[in-house]
C-alpha cells in the first residue's frame, strides 16, 4: 500500500465521482482508511469537501458520501470570444452550474481589437461581480495553454500573445486559456452526450474548421499544442483555393462556412440560377441564407454543400481511422439541417468500412455549449495545481 497521497489528487477523485465514500477512496488510491480518513479531515477542516448521508442503510449507519463543497469555491468569469465575432460571458461554479450569461456580437472592425475587449469586459464584470477567483479565457486558434499563449491567432489581432501573463498581473488572479475546440470537449465530458465516453472527437465547423480528441478521458493536446487541426489536412490536392495558413486544398478551405459562402457568391456573380441570387443584391450572404437554399431546394446551394460533406466526410474518415473513437459530435449550424446530415453519413458510410463503428451525431447543446466552455476549462483544472487551488476558495 501507498504511504501518502496529495490532496488534490484526492480532490481531482471527489470532483470526478460527483458523490464518494472514503472506502471507495482508499480502494482506488490504494491507501489504508486510516491514512484516507486523515487526508479527508483535512479537507473537511478547509471547507473543501462536505459530507452526506445519503440512501438506505442496510442495517447500522447509513454510507456517508463525500463532495466538492461547492460554496466554499469562488465564481468563475469565463469569456468566449468566438472566431465569427459573437463573445459569450458566462458567471459560474465549480460543478458547472451557471449563474449568470450575456452574449455580444461583436461588429467586424471590432474583431481586430480583441485584447482591449477582453479586457474591457472582465473589468466591468469585476466590479458587479465581487465574488470571482479565476479567469477563463477561450479563443479560436492555436493556444499554448501551459504556457498561456496565442500562438497562432488567424481570427484576431492580438498585440500580446502572452494573454495569461497579461490578465493575471492586471486583476492578480488565476488565468487560464484553452482553444475552443478542445475547450467545446471538455463541455461534452462534464455535461454533455460524452460523460460516459472515454474516447470520442469534436469536429467544429463555423468560419474555420477545427477538432479535438478525447482520448482515455483527456482532451489531447499534442507536442506543438497543435492536435485537431483537421481543418488543415489537404483533402483536394487538385485545389487552387488557398487556405488561412497559406496552403492550397485545405479542408477549410473547401468546407468551412467562409469556404461554402465564397464558393456559392462566386457562382452566382459567374450567372448560374440560385434563389440566394435576390440577397446577394442587397448583402453579402451568411449561413442562414444557406441552409435557406438547402431548405428551398436550391440546385446550386445542395450541389456545393453536398461538395462540402463529402470533403468533410473524407476528414472525419481519416480521425475515425486515427483514433477510432466510439463517437463523434459535430458543431455548427450547417449540421442542424437533417438534409445535411444524411448527406454526411451517406458519404461516409461510403468509405468507412462496416467494421469501424463510430456513430456522428450534432451536439445536444444547441447554443449553451458556447456559454459553459470557459466554465468546463476551470472546472477540469481546478485541483492540477495548488496555487490555483488556494486562491479560488472563500475565506
Ligand atoms: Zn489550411
């Protein structure tokens, strides 16, 4: 038997299991009750965890379960600031309870300054919310998260990449920064359709195209912090499109919202028929206009979207034989028409083979999954480091 465990190990399990027994823990960690018990009564005197009686007692006292004392914790202010300009604001707790949420639209030209904006939205937070003890921040884009960095940012200009650094010294509170995708996992493992899912993909498709893989349980992140790229793998190698990063043929380039609208707009302007041409006098066309045309019928909307889903069904196609994960939830608007989505599975159904099972499915949480991904980043990261820790329990 092991001689000692930390208590954020400890933590990590509590949280984990929701609700947990002491011999439940000394099981798992392999420690005598003894030696548990006291790593408990610590904690209990720290107001970390709080014990319950819960259910039937076969005779005797009834089992006492542990868990995370969720009001002895601070508020988490969390910001998502989307790749397509709409920042999501959300308050909350620990166990991914929301407290308070707005969502802005950020006009085009405002995009550029994301840093002030960011930093503008946490100090008007702050003084109407006193009880905060940690900063989320989630962007599109490559991020370094252990080391807090934007290191590629193709949405937004940013004049520091050091956005952790930055933010912490300003409000001398813990930071942190994950990229989106990754950060859109992590809300499926805690609240959504992937809490009994230890392998499973994000694939996100809104003006980029990104994914993330959940591997054992943990959101992978790669040696250059660059894992789910997928929007840049070259699935056309004949393309002359050049993509964001400087390639030709990316993904993301033949199938992202940006991609279809530019394809569409361009066939259009050369006078092929499509009802979206009467819009296209008066603006410039977005994503409802699209799954519009789908909608309507429209031979030049259905033939490029169904383009566009045999492109993403060949990279869905290359993860599934990677990873061979059990499933795959998609995110973004195109994947709310069931048009769409049949189109999907019948393309891949196409080059997949019978054997590898992996079921694709929209995700559940329609518009809230942008609300809870700055939250879902605290909340898996809260017991790795005890100055996090510390700093974010009321005293
Ligand atoms: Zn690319």
């Amino acid at each position: 038997m092991k001689e000692n465990v930390r208590e954020e190990e400890i933590l990590k399990t509590i949280k984990e299991y929701g609700k947990i027994s002491r011999l439940e823990l000394s099981e798992i960690f392999n420690l005598t009750s003894a030696r548990i018990s006291k790593v408990v009564k610590n904690l209990l005197d720290k107001k970390m965890v709080v014990e319950k009686a819960v259910g039937e007692s076969t005779g005797g006292r009834p089992p006492v379960y542990l868990s995370i004392n969720n009001e002895n914790f601070k508020n988490i202010l969390g910001i998502n600031f989307t790749s397509n300009g709409a920042i999501y604001i959300t308050h909350g707790k620990i166990n991914c309870e929301i407290i308070r949420k707005r969502k802005i639209i950020l006009d085009d030209e405002d995009k550029e300054k994301a840093l002030e904006i960011i930093d503008d939205i946490i100090s008007k937070e702050l003084e109407q919310d006193k009880d905060v003890g940690a900063l989320s921040i989630v962007m599109a884009g490559v991020i370094d998260e252990e080391k807090g960095l934007s290191v590629m940012s193709p949405h937004y200009k940013l004049k520091t990449p050091k956005i952790v650094e930055y933010f912490e010294r300003k409000y001398n509170l813990p930071v942190l920064l994950e990229n989106d995708v990754r950060a859109m996992a992590l809300v499926e493992k805690q609240i959504g359709s992937c809490r009994n899912t230890e392998n499973f993909v994000i694939f996100n498709v809104s003006q980029g195209i990104g994914s993330a893989s959940c591997i054992a349980k943990k959101v992978y992140k790669g040696y250059n912090s660059m894992a789910g790229e997928a929007g840049h793998i070259v699935i056309n190698t004949n393309s002359i499109r050049k993509c964001s990063c400087g390639k030709r043929g990316c993904l993301e380039a033949e199938s992202s919202e940006i991609a279809v609208i530019k394809k569409i707009t361009s066939e259009i302007k050369i006078g092929k028929y499509s009802i979206l041409k009467e819009i296209l006098k008066e603006r410039e066309l977005n994503i409802k206009d699209i799954l519009f045309g789908i909608r309507k019928k429209d031979f030049l909307v259905i033939q490029v979207m169904t383009e566009a889903m045999e492109y993403i069904a060949r990279g869905l196609n290359i993860l599934i034989s990677i990873l061979d994960p059990e499933k795959i939830v998609l995110v973004g608007e195109i994947f709310n028409s069931k048009f769409l989505m049949d189109t999907l599975r019948f393309e891949l159904n196409k080059i997949s083979l019978d054997i590898q099972k992996c079921g694709i499915e929209p995700t559940k949480l329609g518009e809230e999954l942008y609300f809870y991904c700055s939250i879902a980043v605290v909340v898996e990261n809260i017991f790795e480091n005890k100055f996090f820790t510390e700093k974010f329990i009321n005293n």
